[in-house]
C-alpha cells in the first residue's frame, strides 16, 4: 500500500527511526511535473503535500485516453454498510435497505447520463 502511495517500505522506516529521534525528514523540492516524473534524492519518497500541490492538477494521463469502466458495484451502498445507520436514525425502515434502494438509483441514472441516454 505505501509503495502505490510512492514509498517503500525502507523509506518508511527510515523516517519512522528519524521522528523517533527527533528528526525531521528531509524536504522536497517543490513540483513542476508528477512524483513519478520527478528525479529526487531521496529513491521512493513520496513528495510533501505542501511542497505538491503546485502540481494536483496535472494529469498523469490525458483525458481522452483515459479509460472508464461501467459496472454495477458488487454490493450497493457499501460505505454505509460500513459505517452503519447513523445514531440520529429514528426512522422505522431501516437506513441501510433505504441508502441501498438510493445508491441503485442514483447509479442507474448516472450510466445512463454517462452512456448518454438521458431521456428520463
């Protein structure tokens, strides 16, 4: 997981090691172009937020060659699922089978925009 978020495993120890000790890990200069283009010092590091965000709008990839996939989620309304009916939940239908009644619609309508078929 960290390597997907630019880090090795190493890099994370390393800093690990320095905050226990106080250190600061060292900064990164600031971003004209992506991370993955980007020769750094320090192999495997991930970039500083405030040092990046020059570059949050920069594509990796051109949108025309983006490619997108229209599937059905396995399980609808699965971050409720998740986080579970909210305390404040009174009603007498239960809020996971009504949030997974609203997921189905509102993904439903969104292929069909996506897919250009907006007559509803």
């Amino acid at each position: 997981m960290f390597e997907l978020r630019g880090r090795s495993k190493e890099r994370i120890l390393e800093a690990l090691r320095a905050r226990r000790l106080g250190d600061d890990e060292p900064a990164m200069e600031p971003l004209d172009r992506l991370p993955d283009e980007q020769e750094t010092d320090h192999e495997g590091m991930a970039p500083r937020f405030d040092d990046s965000i020059a570059a949050f709008w920069i594509a990796s990839t051109p949108l025309d060659e983006v490619e997108l996939s229209f599937v059905e989620p396995v399980v609808d309304a699965l971050a409720v699922k998740r986080l579970g009916a909210p305390p404040f939940w009174l009603a007498e239908r239960p809020f996971n089978e009504l949030m997974e009644q609203a997921y189905r619609a509102i993904g439903k309508q969104a292929l069909r925009l996506a897919l250009g078929d907006d007559s509803r």
